[in-house]
C-alpha cells in the first residue's frame, strides 16, 4: 500500500476541485521595476472560485513559500483548492523571486496589487471586496506578513483604477511564517530578498515583528515546535507584538510537525482549527 506524504495529498486535494481561472497578469502592461519580458517577470493571479452553492463571497491571496527562490505548488493550488471547498476563493499569487534577480520592494509590489487586482474583481468572480485575506507559508508568509504591516489606502488619483484600491488585506494566514530579517530570521530566504550585505534600516523595516500597529489585521498564526528551518520565535514575536497593539489573533504551536507542511494530511489539525477562526472572521461558513 502507497502511502500519500502530505505533499501529495495537497495536490490531490486540489486537483479533485474545478479548475482554475485562467491566469491574470498583475500589470497587463508590464510589471513595474521588471528586469526583462520573460514568464519570471510577469507576476500573476490564478483564482480557484469555490462552487455558488458553497460561496462565502470572502476571497484570500495566497503567496506560496520557497525561500524567495521558488514556489511551492502545494502551498499555493493545495491551498486553493482547500479554501475553494470551503466556499473561500482562494487566489494563487506568482510573484517575482530573488533567484531571478528580484529583490525588496518588487516582491511587496506584486502582493499590494494582487489585493488591490482581487478587490477589482468583485462583480466578476462574486466576492466582497471587503473581505479579502492574505495567507502564506515560510517565506512567502513572510511576503504576507509585509504587506499585512506595509499596505497603503490606495492612490485616489491614479489613472489606474485598480491603483485606487486599498491594498491592507482584511485578515492574515502565517503558517510557519518567516517573520523577522534579524537574528532569527532564515539565512536563505533574506539573502535572496535583500542581498548580501543590507543595511540595518532595511532589516529593521522588513523585520515585520516590529512593524506591527493597531492598523495591522487579525491574524491566524500556525508553528511547530519541531521546526527546524524556520524558527518558531518568529511566529512567537509577532504574535507578542499584536497583542502589545491591541490586533485580535489565533496561535498555536504544535509540538509536531516539520517545516514546509502544506496542508499536512488528515492526521493534522491546523487547517480545521483555521476554518473554525475563519468561520468566527466571517469569511467561512
């Protein structure tokens, strides 16, 4: 008998729901700061809208984790095909690496005007646009966690209607999330965002444990202790640091479980105890 890992779960998870939208360039026209015309300067969408009967009308970003080098497809379709059978729309973000010569601000760039992109499509995919999440894992939780500490209300102004558009997401998913540049950060995954020699003032702004403010959205924060890529002092340290703003949140820290989980088969009970804070958030039923 074949013993499905959690990966392969997550993948069989999503590919047993409807397929996907097509694809939606972030920037018809071009992303801004793009280094070239090729696939991995063009940052996307790919939506996976649940089923009307199971709809919420709630929508969530997905940023998948891969150190900034990489995109991992079981956290990012695994999850959408979760959240779709939920009635969630879950919307896979690809956004641009620093294996491909990428580096802060471009990576925020791409999860702001995901946002900003999935709220202008609330006639068309039947979503509020007042109830629109951002969810990550590893580095692309903390991908995530920036934009959840780093949005803006939108430029009234701009030519751009979608530039109009508020790019603060209504909640946040960090699931063993890379938090903080500094001490406890993942060598890796700053390296490949900031270069080799960054200056203290940009660890310091992109540590997001210390840039979170009343402002900042409720957050559902998942760990384990056993982790031993990502330290879990950085789900810890921002989740002390919303509660020191007054920012309602959800911990927990399982003592089991390794890094990099997805959706980590039945046997794991993150992914229900986040429908049940969903449901409380109304995004789930």
């Amino acid at each position: 008998m074949r013993i499905l890992t959690p990966l392969l779960l997550s993948l069989l998870t999503a590919a047993l729901h409807a397929a996907p939208l097509a694809s939606l360039p972030l920037w018809p026209e071009g992303a801004p700061g793009a280094l070239g015309d090729k696939d991995d300067d063009k940052p996307t969408l790919t939506a996976f809208l649940p089923a009307p009967e199971k709809a919420t009308g709630a929508a969530i970003v997905i940023c998948p984790g891969g150190g900034y080098g990489g995109l991992a497809p079981h956290e990012g379709a695994g999850y959408a095909g979760w959240l779709a059978e939920n009635g969630i729309a879950g919307i896979v973000l690809k956004y641009r690496l620093g294996s491909k010569g990428y580096r802060h601000p471009a990576m925020l760039n791409d999860a702001a005007r995901a946002v900003r992109l999935t709220r202008s499509k609330a006639d068309e995919w039947k979503i509020d646009a007042k109830r629109v999440g951002i969810m990550g894992s590893s580095a692309g939780g903390h991908l995530a966690s920036t934009l959840l500490t780093h949005f803006d209300a939108g430029k009234a102004d701009a030519t751009d209607p979608v530039e109009r558009l508020s790019s603060r997401p209504d909640l946040g998913i960090l699931c063993y999330a890379v938090i903080s540049m500094g001490p406890n950060t993942h060598g890796g995954s700053r390296k490949k965002l900031l270069g080799d020699s960054p200056s203290p003032e940009l660890v310091e702004l992109l540590s997001n444990e210390k840039q979170v403010t009343r402002e900042t959205p409720p957050c559902f924060i998942w760990h384990t202790w056993e982790d031993s890529v990502v330290k879990v002092e950085n789900s810890l340290d921002f989740a002390a640091a919303l509660r020191k703003n007054g920012v309602p949140f959800d911990l927990h820290v399982y003592q089991k479980g390794g890094h990099g989980m997805g959706l980590g088969g039945e046997q794991h009970p993150w992914a229900a105890d986040c429908l049940f804070w969903l449901q409380a958030q109304g995004f789930a039923k």
